[in-house]
C-alpha cells in the first residue's frame, strides 16, 4: 500500500531541494479514507430508502455490505498506516505522530477512523443479534444503531482531520500548485460528506411538514453555521461554503436520482401504500443560495472587524437568507404539483404510511403557529446562529493548527 511515507519521507529530509518537493503527491490513504467516507454516507442515505421501500433488512442487505466496505477499507488502509509507524523504529512520520495505548503511533486522523471502522463492523452483528432477541426495533437511536452511526461519524471525522493534518503539514511547503488545489477539494469533499451524516441525523425534524415552524430554523440555526463557519474559516479555497453546501446537496440527490428507478417491495406488513420502487430520501435543504451569501458577505466585511462582529453578521445573513430560501421551498415541496417528479422527489411515502393521509401534502393545522410564536422563534434562532457561528470561527482557527 502507497502510505503517507511517500510525503513525510521526503519533507523529513534537511535540507531538499525546491525541485524534488514539487514532486510529492498525495498518498493513497488520503484518498481511501475519502472515498470510505462517501461510501459510508451513501450506505445510510440507502438504508433510509430501504426501511421506507422493503422494510426488514439483514445482516448483508445490500446497503450494511456498502457501509462494511467503507468502514473495511478505511480501517485497513488507517490500520496500515498506525502499524507502519508502531513497528519501525526508525519511521520518519514518527516525529508527528500522536502515541496512545502507551504502544501505538499514528495521526489524529488514522485513529479516529480505525475506531470508527470496528464500531461499525462491531454493530453489525450486535444489531443482527438485537433483531433477533427483541425483535424490529422502531426507533432509529437502539443501542446497535447508536453504536453504529457513532461509528460511521467518527469515520468520517477521522476522514475529515486526515485531509486537513496533510494539507497543514505541506502549507509552508513547495509543492505544485495541483497538489494544492486537490488537497483543498479533498477538504471540502470530505467536510461535505460528514455535513450529510450529521443532517441525517436530524433529517426528521426538517420534513417539508416542519417548515413553517420555528423550531424548523432554531434547529438550524443551531448545527449550520457552526459547521459553515469552522470549514469556511479553515479553508484557503474560494467560496469554500457554496462549495461545501453543493457537496451535501448532491450527496444526498445522487443516489435519490439513480435508486428510485430500481423495483422494491414491501417485506414487511402491514404494507399501507403500495410502493414498486425505491421511495427516495427527502429533497436537502437548498443550502447553495445562503452559503452564497454568506461567503460574499464575508469577503467584503470590514477586517478590522473582530469574530464577534462577524459572528452578528453572518447570524443575520444566515437566518434571512435560510429563511427566505427555505419557507417558499418547503412550501412548494409539500403542496405543489410541481414537486411531485424525479427531480424534487417530493411524491416519496414509505410503505407503512396510509396513501391517504390527508396531511400528505398539505400542511397541519394542528403545527400552526401564530405570528407572535414565530417572531419568539426567529429570535431565538438568531441568538442560536450568532452563538453558532462564533464557535464555529473559533473551531476554524483551531483546526488550522491540526498537524498531527
């Protein structure tokens, strides 16, 4: 396997020539852990769909032997990595490396996806075992799930810190500016798919049903802009939010798109909607417009301005523009004919929900709000967006500093 050895080899060599740093490329176990982390968010995107279109699934339904995939080829390739450092004395990564267990030597990165990997293959069999033992379990936080998405998160994290630890370690170097780029798109591809996991999470207080409500945006306004803020603060790239809220729409659409033309079919009673195909995962929020202004906004604030100012502005810029954004869209995606196609996929309904629920496309009246609860609500979501996006600004600077 082509290891991290192949860039730290070099630059621990002083001193080298301009020429020869140029050279460096970026090794394979960046991009395994990459490409574990898309595998991983896509296996849970799959399996939501499943439990909507088939129902029960097995220890090797195809979406768990995606995920065993992705959590089998980051563990080894980080795996690799760690026993590589450990047991060559003479390993010229061991400088930078992070000790644990009092044995082991590896990057902050390898570790945290080698724990993520076998407590996603640990909750395999566990969650297996549970379906059997108790049954089908009906809420998506049972103890084999939580051991899993804990596991699937800490993977992608470890992802995440993998691309950023690389691309610190090289900012003061010579390399060519492709290695540059990558490196840079690699963050932010790998900061989008963890964005996707982490909405996952949550996908169910953000149904187009809830979006004339103002727990709607307070829950937002909570978890995005920290997020945003702390990838927009530590990447060098331009318009790295836009670019980071385009990644987590289309990992989300992409296998929505392509699996809801596949033929599925209840496995499970009491079957209240006939369904044929995959029911797809719920349309994203339609994060690019925001993330657009927010990255415009603070190319231009003042810069003699310090975080907590820009914290207020892009809290006011965020809520305005999500709000603006997403009230009309949730709207138009729960009641218009027009939503109702392949592209918006607003026609999905899972298989146990009655076809004629008679709030399927329109809103409840019994989650009405009146404009003074509403006003409470956008208020508290503005206090939550400017909290959040000052720590975010402060995890963004300390995630600059990440070399190990």
């Amino acid at each position: 396997m082509n290891t991290d050895l192949t860039i730290n080899s070099v630059l621990a060599q002083e001193p080298v020539a301009a020429t020869k740093l140029s050279a460096i490329s970026i090794p394979s176990t960046i991009y395994a852990v990459v490409l574990s982390s898309l595998l991983i968010v896509w296996s849970i995107v799959w399996d939501i769909m499943w439990h909507m279109s088939i129902g029960r699934d097995g220890l090797f339904s195809p979406p768990h032997v995606v995920m065993y995939v992705g959590a089998i080829i980051a563990g080894s390739f980080a795996g690799y990595t760690i026993l590589a450092r450990t047991f060559k004395a003479d390993h010229p990564d061991r400088i930078q490396s992070v000790r644990f267990w009092g044995v082991f030597y590896g990057s902050t990165g390898a570790l945290f996806c080698v724990w993520g990997a076998v407590a996603i293959l640990t909750s395999a069999p566990f969650d297996n075992w549970w379906h059997s033992a108790y049954g089908l379990d009906v809420q998506i936080l049972s103890p084999p799930h939580a051991l899993g998405l804990i596991g699937m998160t800490l993977l992608q994290f470890g992802a995440l810190v993998s691309v950023l630890t690389l691309r610190n370690q090289l900012k003061n170097k010579t390399v060519t500016k492709v290695v540059q780029k990558r490196l840079e798109l690699l963050f932010i591809v790998s900061a989008g798919f963890l964005m996707t996991m982490i909405y996952i999470l949550f996908y169910e207080k953000f149904m187009d049903g809830q979006g004339h409500r103002s727990q709607y945006y307070i829950l937002a306004s909570l978890f995005l802009p920290i997020y945003m803020m702390a990838i927009g603060r530590t990447s060098a790239s331009s318009y790295p939010i836009t670019k980071l809220a385009a990644i987590y729409m289309l990992t989300i659409l992409v296998p929505s798109w392509i699996l809801q033309f596949l033929p599925a079919t209840p496995r499970l009673g009491p079957v209240l909607n006939n369904v044929t195909h995959y029911q797809p995962f719920q349309f994203p929020f339609l994060l690019v417009i925001p993330a657009w202004v927010l990255d415009t906004a603070i190319q231009r604030y003042p810069k003699r301005w310090n975080d907590w100012k820009l914290a207020g502005l892009v809290a006011l810029f965020f809520l305005i523009t999500f709000t603006v954004v997403q009230w009309p869209m949730s709207e138009f995606m729960l009641t218009s004919p027009w939503s109702r196609n392949y592209f918006f996929m607003s026609y999905t309904w899972p298989f146990n929900a009655p076809s004629d629920y008679p709030y399927r496309y329109q809103f409840n009246p019994g989650l009405h709000e009146t404009m003074p609860q509403l006003l409470r609500g956008w208020a508290i979501a503005l206090v939550a967006a400017f909290l959040s996006a000052r720590a975010g600004l402060w995890i963004g600077a300390w995630m600059r500093n990440i070399y190990r």
